[in-house]
C-alpha cells in the first residue's frame, strides 16, 4: 500500500506545477498583445496605438525606460528581443 501512494503524490505533484506562460515568439501577434498588456500600452477596448506601429514601439520605450526615445525606436527584432529580456 506504502508504494501504490508515492505515485500518487508523484502525479498530484505534477498536476499541481503549472507551466510558465507562452506569450508566443517574440514579435508575434500574442507577444505584440502579450508586451501591450504587461506595459499597459492600451486600455484594453481599442484605444492606442497599433501593435507594433511606430507610436506603439516608442510608447512601449518609455514605458520601459520612463523617458521619450530620442529617435524614433527601431520597432525592428533586435529591439523586441531587448524589450522581451527586459520584461522577464
């Protein structure tokens, strides 16, 4: 009886860890909506910039960096793989 419970708690265990969340790869639309959410870019009901747009991606810098870009941020993969490092 003693061994028919360790796998049991084994398998609770196991269901009981969640997995980490997939905000999808970077520069995709879950991690556009993922990076919009966490920063609070929009307001959830349509109201800001375009995902990924220029005015997005500087939004998106100064709520990072808490001051305006000096000029225009990239918005380019190199930028969102920084933004993604900076978010984790």
């Amino acid at each position: 009886m003693r061994f028919l419970s360790l796998p049991v708690m084994v398998l609770l265990l196991a269901a009981c860890q969640s997995a980490p969340p997939s905000h999808g790869n970077v520069g995709s639309d879950a991690w556009l909506a993922y990076v919009d959410q966490r920063l609070s870019i929009s307001d959830g009901q349509g109201h800001g910039p375009d995902y990924g747009s220029q005015e997005w991606c500087d939004a998106v810098h100064f709520k990072l960096h808490g001051q305006r870009p000096a000029a225009p941020t990239p918005c380019d993969q190199t930028w969102m793989q920084e933004v993604d490092a900076k978010l984790k």
